[in-house]
C-alpha cells in the first residue's frame, strides 16, 4: 500500500492513512510513503537558498512540528533529523555550492520524517509497525544522483529484509542507495516506482496506490472538465499517459509490478469503497485511452558543432542538475530538448551557454493510445498552431507541441474529438 504526498498532507490526512491500512491492509500489509505534501520542494527551495548562503531549516522544522502536534505525537519524535539537516545546510553554506549527491541527501529527510510520523501514528490506532528507510532494506540503484534506476540485484536483498521487520514495514518512499552505499534517490513521484519494486521483491499479490485521485483519468479535469475515470487501463498505456505528463504515476513505476506479473489498483483515499483504475497487462486495441499534457515547457535547442561528445556532455549536466528532460532528440545538425521548468532549469540554461537558442511558452499535449485519425485535423478546426509533432510505430502516443495559451483549447478539443464517444476505456 503506497500513500502519496497529498494522501499525507495534515494530521487528519495521516489519520485517514493510518485507518485505511487498519481496516483495508489484511494480516502484514507493506506500507510505503512519500514525504507530507510540499516538503520535497521546500527541501529542494532551503538547499538551494543555503548553497547561496542562507541557511533556513525552520520552514521544515516547523512543518513537521505542527504535523506532530495535530496527530497528538511526542514533539521530540523527529530531533535527530532536524539537527542532522541543520548541520548539513551549514555545510552546504559554507562551501557554496550543492552538490548532487548533497540534494540527494536533503531531499530524503522527507521520507525519513514520514516514515516516523505515519509509524508512530499506525501506533497509535494499536497496530504495530516500524519505519524503515529502503536503502537499508538494501534497495539499490546506480549512481545517478537524482534520477537513480534501480539494479537487479535488489530483490533478494529486500526480500530477506523485509522478513525481519517486526509489525508493520513502513518503508520511505524515493529513496536508495548505490552500490558504494551512498544516498541517492528516484526522481519526482519516485515512490511509485520503490513501491513497485518492494511489491516485486515482497512477492505480494497487489500493489495498491493510493491518492487523492480517483485514479487515471481520459484527461486533466482541470483542463478538459468532461474527463472521465479510466476503470480498466494497460501497464502500456498507464505508462505513456505518466510519460507525458500525468502526474498520477512516476513514468518507470509499472516496469516492475509489470515484470512481476501485480495486480496494480490506483485508488483514492477519500473514496476507499471506489473502483479507482485497475492496470491490466495487455492492451485492448481500441483506439486512444487518453490524452496527457505539460502546461509548460522549454525547447531548447544547440548546434552539434561536429561535437560527437556534445549528447553525452548535456546528458551529464542534466544529472547533475537532477532535471529529467520530458523530450531528448538529436539529428545531424543540432540537439533538442524539452525540459519542464523547475528550480534547476535556469542553473541548466547557464551551464549550457549562449550557443542554446531557447523557446518559452510551450506547451505539450499527447493522445495516448493506438493512433488516432483526426488529432491534426481537431487541432487545425480549433486553430491550434503545431510548433511540433512526434510519432512512431514504436510508442503507443502521438506528441504535438503548442503554445502555452492555447493548451486548455487544445486539450478539450482532441478529448471532443477522439474521446467523448467512449463511455469508459474499456467494458
């Protein structure tokens, strides 16, 4: 059972938690959590202001005293960890600057931290449970501070680990190691993808992620508000959807559960009698299931300048920034890429140089499923101008780049279009 960050916003969110996993999660259920809502981007925020000299670890401290004090639980539970992250900020001030390895460290205080209160808080209720960082249940990754990919070689390891925990395993989320034992951590979402590789290692039967969302919907109701729940999705689809943009899923979480042969249940927690989205592996050739979009985007663009080495160089300068880029292209004259703006993108911009030619306002929109006749022609009817578009007998989507300010039309119009017949993705 997989709880997100927004499932774990305030006290009564983590109360709410804490009886879902009494009254839903069988004899030993496995609990794996994200950190409280909008702590992994305050760590990021008080990380970066402390590589420029400021040092400001009471926001964080702060945020989980308050936590503390709504759930009614010991205001001294999480000390160590505020005098461990106040001591490495200083560091980081000192020597002003973050290294990657440095963020990744930061970063994991979140889970850490909420993997206490949610253990502490389980207690409560009289189930018995214990915390556990999954980079000591010898969860490992490569070395790619950031945007780590777990090795094979985990599995054993987690398993026989997983055997000696007493009670209730409530095991961080995004977090790792690499095989020297240092920290590293799985990118945004990325606790979607440990517990798929928990569940894969454990041997379980299904894997239950659960959110403030119904499940996969046919689009961003914030942006096409006649969208509907997908009941019935492939791990194929599933994926595309988180690919490009859906943020419901970390794009790489259902290799393993895939792999494993789950069952994947998306489910909400406000709703626990809901059907939420079940993911099934094989895909039903119905046409498109959905459409996925990124409300802001940068295109990038460099000269190859004959430099073999240049994909590589930027592909070493995106890990260190921690930026995961949403479209990566190269051809004989220039590279391309499609990066989300975030905190990093302009130390990204920076290191780059003044050879990028850099295009803002972009939006991304993708029709997800077998490929559609007539997404062009929606777009063209709305008068939607396509900066872009990218296809391929290789993935199941068809991608088109817009301008930001006609996203919402664009959107809404491909859903009329291709979507608002079905009654459901499938029977």
């Amino acid at each position: 059972m997989k709880f997100g960050g927004a499932a774990l916003a305030d006290g009564p969110a983590v109360e709410r938690v804490c009886g879902i996993v009494r009254d839903l999660g069988g004899e030993r259920p496995i609990v794996v959590v994200s950190a409280h809502q909008g702590v992994t981007n305050l760590l990021d925020s008080v990380a970066r202001a402390a590589a420029g000299g400021a040092v400001d670890g009471d926001r964080v401290r702060l945020r989980h005293k308050g936590l503390l004090r709504q759930l009614g639980l010991d205001a001294e539970l999480l000390n160590r960890f505020f005098a461990e992250l106040a001591s490495l900020l200083e560091g980081i001030r000192v020597r002003g600057r973050l290294l990657a390895g440095e963020r990744d460290l930061v970063l994991s205080y979140g889970e850490r931290m909420s993997a206490r209160i949610v253990a502490q808080a389980l207690k409560r209720t009289g189930l018995r449970a214990t915390p556990v960082d999954a980079f000591d249940l010898g969860l490992t990754t490569d070395s790619n501070h950031g945007a780590a990919r777990p090795l094979p070689e985990s599995g054993a390891a987690v398993r026989e680990a997983l055997r000696g925990i007493p009670g209730i395993p409530v095991v961080t989320g995004f977090l790792a190691q690499d095989r020297l034992g240092n920290l590293t951590t799985l990118g945004r979402n990325g606790s979607d993808l440990t517990a798929s590789l928990v569940a894969e290692a454990a041997g379980v039967a299904e894997l239950e992620l659960w959110k403030t969302v119904g499940g996969m919907m046919t689009a961003d109701p914030a942006l096409a508000p006649e969208a509907r729940l997908i009941e019935r999705l492939s791990f194929e689809d599933a994926g595309e959807l988180a690919a490009h943009g859906a943020d419901v899923l970390h794009p790489e979480a259902l290799h393993p559960a895939r792999r494993a042969g789950l069952s994947v249940r998306i489910l909400d927690v406000a709703r626990t009698d809901a059907p939420g989205t079940r993911l099934v592996p094989d895909r039903e050739d119905t046409g498109p299931v959905g459409i996925a979009a990124r409300r802001r985007c940068l295109r990038i663009t460099l000269p190859r300048d004959d430099s073999a080495a240049l994909a590589g160089r930027l592909s070493a300068l995106l890990a260190r920034h921690a930026v995961e880029p949403a479209a990566f292209s190269a051809s004989g004259a220039s590279i391309e890429l499609l990066l989300v703006p975030g905190p990093a993108t302009d130390a990204v911009l920076l290191d780059i140089g003044r050879s990028a030619v850099v295009e803002r306002d972009l939006a991304q929109v993708a029709v997800v499923g077998r490929p559609a006749t007539g997404a062009f022609e929606a777009l063209a009817g709305l008068g939607v101008p396509v900066l872009e578009a990218r296809f391929g007998s290789d993935r199941p989507s068809q991608v088109f780049l817009v301008p930001t300010d006609d996203l919402e039309r664009a959107v809404r119009g491909l859903h009329a279009a291709l979507l608002a017949p079905r009654v459901g993705a499938a029977p």
